[in-house]
C-alpha cells in the first residue's frame, strides 16, 4: 500500500500488551484522519445517489402507488431517516467487520483499536460512531478536527468516550509471515531446550489466541520481542520467521 501524499503529524505512542510486551505504534493524524473520511464520504455520497436513483425510477414507473395518498412532508421524512440510519451504522458495520477499519481507512492504512492495543469492543465501535455527528459542530468536522489536533492521542470526541485510538499501521515485514507446517519440525528439532515453563507456555498460548486479532504491525512487532526474549534460553534455528520460531517451540508442548 503506497504511502498517502499528505503529510500528517508524527506522534508515536508505547503500550504495553498482555505479554509484558512494550509496542510502539503510529497515531493517525488530523490529515490522515480527513483524508479517510473523505473517501467515506465519497463511498456514502455514491450509495445515497443510488437510493435516490432508485426512488425516482420507482416512481417514474409507478411502483410507489400506494405512496400516492402519503403526505410528502411524511415520505421526506422516512427518506431522511432511511439515510440518517446508513450514514450511522455505516462507519459501525464496517469497522466491526473489517476489524477496525472503514473502506476511507483500509486505503490510507488506518485502524481503530482500543487503547489497550487490542481490537475495539462492538460497543466501543458503535459509541464512537454514533458520537461522530458531535464532531461536525458548528460545521464540516471543524470540532472534530480541532479536539484532534490538540490532544496528545489525537483522539476526537467519540474516541475520548468509546476508549479507541486510530494507529496508521506499517507494511509487515514478508520475513515474519507464518509457519509453513513442513518448517516446524526442522525448527523443533534444532532446538537446544524445547521444554518450556508455565509461564512461558501460558505466553505463547495468549500470543496465539490473539494474534489475528491485532493488527499487522503489532502482531510482527510482538513475535519478534516474543522469540527474541525465547531464542536466549531455547536457541534453536532462529533464521527462520519469528512466527515460525514461536510455533515450532510451541508445537514441542503440544506434542
């Protein structure tokens, strides 16, 4: 993914995971932020027009008969609600199931995730969303951009109530891709002590669990600190991915 061409405000924050593992992420920016939402608004404009469309080539057709007998001031009013409704669950939807991310964000690489590092909870996403219209006031997102602007986190208001951040997330380094499954047995194998403490186990098992829950950035950030604290006592083959590393000395538990 190209990088945007806008300049935005450099400010990184360090949050420390289950793990015991201190990450460093990228806040998304005032710039980065608009600029997401402009393609948003873009998409939200696009699928309004087509409604519109809609019911105006149904009416054309006389589709909407039984509408005939309906006050205008009523049907303008359902309208309205029908938009009002998608414009509200729009952002929702979508960044509860692209997992933090709306289609503006997914194109400039930005995430929502809380501000424990971990993904949003379904309400978090809903609150936020539904508080986004405070942002507007008095007008075009100018509240919303001045909040986040002026806060160290560059939250706006309904990040400040739903506890989310938006992180601009990096490329994952293709060397920390997952195990092939025929590279865990070499792996294991090479290993001078596959035999793991409590503690260590119970580490691997939380990572594995959660890892597709992160994001890519944290997830790649996070196997390496994980394997590289292991590799001291373990050893073992570690010029293959942290990922594969952690697996097959995981896999020595399960077996």
């Amino acid at each position: 993914m190209p990088e945007p061409l806008f300049m935005d405000l450099l400010t990184s924050i360090d949050l420390e995971t289950p793990e015991q593992v201190e990450l460093k992420l990228d806040l998304a920016g005032p710039a980065s932020r608009f600029a997401a939402q402009m393609l948003d608004w873009l998409l939200q404009f696009i699928v309004i027009m087509v409604f519109v469309i809609v019911l105006v080539a149904a009416d054309a057709l006389h589709f909407m008969d039984m509408v005939d007998e309906m006050q205008g001031g009523v049907l303008m009013a359902l309208t309205i609600a029908i938009v009002w409704v998608f414009l509200i669950f729009y952002g929702f939807l979508f960044e509860w199931l692209m997992h933090g991310r709306t289609p503006g964000k997914w194109l400039i690489n930005l995430r929502v995730i809380s501000e424990s590092g971990g993904p949003p909870t379904v309400l978090a996403l809903f609150l936020r969303n539904v508080l986004r219209f405070a942002d507007f006031l008095p007008t075009v997102y100018m509240l919303g951009g001045i909040v986040c602007a002026l806060n160290a986190r560059h939250q706006r208001l309904g990040d400040m109530a739903a506890g989310t951040l938006v992180i601009r997330e990096q490329a994952p380094d293709q060397r920390y891709m997952p195990a092939a499954a025929h590279d865990l047995p070499r792996a294991a194998s090479s290993m001078a002590d596959t035999s793991l403490t409590q503690e260590e186990t119970q580490l691997l098992r939380r990572f594995f669990e959660r890892r597709a829950e992160l994001t890519d950035d944290a997830r790649y950030r996070l196997a390496r600190r994980l394997a590289e604290q292991l590799f001291r006592r373990h050893g073992g083959d570690h010029s293959l991915s942290d990922e594969k590393y952690l697996e097959a000395l995981y896999q020595g538990v399960e077996s």
